[in-house]
C-alpha cells in the first residue's frame, strides 16, 4: 500500500524513527506498549534498530495489572494482535508472557521449526530497523511491517509504502505479493479494512508530519535540535547522510 504525502521524505522518516512520540499521538496503545522504554541501537553508519517492548505498559502510564493491559492490547492497535482473537491471561504468567504464548502457538500452527525457541521479544516485540537511507524492515516472528520512503514526485513531497509480509505455512509455496494500492492524497489509511486497526495508528502519524517538516524548514539556527537518546537514530541517519554530501562515503 502507499500514499503520496505533501512533506519531505527525510522528515516522514525521521517520524518513524523514535517511539517518544507515541505518548501524544497513539494514546490507544500505551497500555500495552512500553515506548519510552525503547532500546536503540547503531551499527555503523547504514543500519540502527529500535526495539520497542510490547505487553508491557508504557512508563507515563505507571503500572497496571495484567488484566487491564490485556483489555487494551484487544481492544487498540497492536500489531501482533489477531483481528477479533482475545488473550487470555494464563495461571501465574504476566500479561507480556501471556500474550507471546499466544504468539508462539500461532506460530508453531504453521509449522515453523524453531517456534517452541522463539523468545517472548521475537514474537511480539517491534523491531524496528533502519537501513539508510529509506528502508524500514521489521524483525521478530509476528507479521512484519516494511517501510520505503522516496521523493515523489519531487524533494517537498513523498511516496510512502508500507508492506505487510506473513509467514506461509511451513513448506507451502510462498504466494505471490499483493498488488500494490496506491491511496489518494485525502484518503486515510484506514480507509483500506484489510489490516485492521493498523491504518488508523499511520492516520494518527500523518498529523505530526506538516509540523515536522515545516520545523525542518524553519530553524532560525538551521539546525535540528535533537533528543540526545531518544533521537539518536536520527542524529545517525543525519550523520551518514552528511558523510556522503561530503564524500567521505
């Protein structure tokens, strides 16, 4: 699926590259995501990584009881979550362990050798990579998410893709990729019902890019002004970025 979005594709990028953000702008799903929480990572100049942890809550909220995150996580927008498939929470295991037995069962049903191996991260954890410049893959054994960004149709305007890739079943022939659609410019993501609630967390990123990209374009220092961890993916994306301007790379 993709969409053609009126800001630059450096500022769409920067967007997805931290999880600080979901405090104020997915409400939905602080409950079981621990944003603030993020590990991030950087590994040469072309590859960093953000691992978000889901079934837990987030730090603003405080602690809550399992119960009350499992109610949320089936009722919001979480990516490991199958449509209309509750979590119930397991004898003398938390919520985030509840949730990856879950993940992990679903997983072994399709004949996946290494399931019963899989960690409670690698199944329901976002992990979010970066690979420089426009290229966003999402690790781990649940359905991943793949972002690309690219100037369209000129350096104040983006084509932005978002894929959806499932395991097939062990040993079944892969399927052929899903032809690609493309939205109108006033069409939201959630407009498509394929994905669930997926759409409408972008919809809610959509509202920050105008602010983003017009801050970029204003600095009265001409500079960006970033978070000295919660940001540092950007600051390395701005880095290697420079390095090729200069080239050094």
């Amino acid at each position: 699926m993709a969409k053609v979005i009126r800001c630059n594709w450096k500022a769409v990028a920067e967007a997805f590259m931290e999880a600080w953000h979901s405090v104020v702008t997915h409400p939905q799903i602080l409950p079981f995501t621990g944003d603030a929480n993020s590990r991030y990572s950087l590994w040469g100049d072309h590859v960093n990584l953000a691992l978000t942890p889901f079934g837990v809550p987030s730090p603003h909220l405080g602690p809550l009881p399992d119960e009350a995150i499992l109610e949320a996580f089936a009722g919001g927008a979480g990516r490991t979550q199958a449509e209309g498939q509750a979590v119930e929470l397991l004898p003398g295991r938390t919520a985030r362990q509840s949730i990856g037995e879950r993940n992990r069962r679903l997983l072994k049903a399709t004949g996946f050798p290494g399931a019963d191996r899989a960690s409670d991260s690698e199944l329901l954890d976002a992990w979010t990579f970066n690979v420089f410049p426009n290229f966003s893959p999402w690790g781990g054994f649940t359905n991943n998410i793949v972002y690309r960004w690219r100037p369209w149709p000129d350096e104040h305007a983006t084509l932005m893709e978002v894929r959806i890739l499932m395991k097939a079943p062990e040993g079944a022939p892969v399927p052929r990729a899903a032809e690609m659609i493309l939205l109108a410019e006033d069409q939201p993501w959630s407009s498509v019902t394929a994905w669930g609630r997926l759409g409408h967390v972008f919809d809610q990123d959509m509202g920050n890019l105008p602010y983003v990209h017009e801050g970029l374009l204003s600095s009265p220092n001409d500079r960006v002004e970033l978070g000295r961890y919660q940001e540092s993916r950007i600051r390395h994306f701005h880095r290697t970025l420079d390095r090729y301007l200069a080239g050094e790379i």
